[in-house]
C-alpha cells in the first residue's frame, strides 16, 4: 500500500472499525493521536486507495450525516455499503 506515513497511519486506523459501526472524522483524528487534524484525516480518508477492502464508509460527520465516498458509486455506495451493515439514516 502506497501513501504518506500519516495517510497509512489514517488508512490502517479504518480497518479496526468494526463492521456495523461508524466513527466520526474527529474520533478518526483523536484515534491516530491528532485530534486536530480532522481535515487531513478527511483528506488521507479522500484518498483512500481500496475502499470498502479499507471501509472509509464506516467514517461519519460529527453531525450525523454520511460526508463524502471516493469509492465507485460516491454516496450512494456509501449509504448501501452501511445499510448493508445495518446501518441506517
């Protein structure tokens, strides 16, 4: 997997969200050790190479809502990807 030292740090973080759950952009952030760096957590998420294999779907706006898909589909695949998970909004 190719990408920056903080990109991989993001990317291996989303892999240990467990299916059927979300966390926000922020909780992504805090989960890394850089609760302020929620924009370049969003951006590295943005870039994500593998989605779902690495389940950027499961990250969420603070405010509830989905916020962005860069896989195939955008957030439409998105929303399927975690109705399919039981998760609905």
């Amino acid at each position: 997997m190719r990408g920056t030292k903080f990109q991989l740090k993001v990317w291996t973080y989303l892999k240990k969200i467990p299916r059927g759950s979300v966390k926000t952009y922020s909780q992504v952030a805090k989960g890394i050790g850089k609760p302020l760096a929620v924009r370049a957590v969003a951006n590295a998420i943005g870039k994500n190479p593998y989605p779902p294999k690495i389940p950027c779907h499961r990250v969420i706006r603070s405010d509830g809502s989905l916020g962005g898909y860069s896989g195939k589909g955008g957030i439409k695949t998105k929303e399927l990807l975690l109705k399919k998970e039981g998760i609905t909004f």
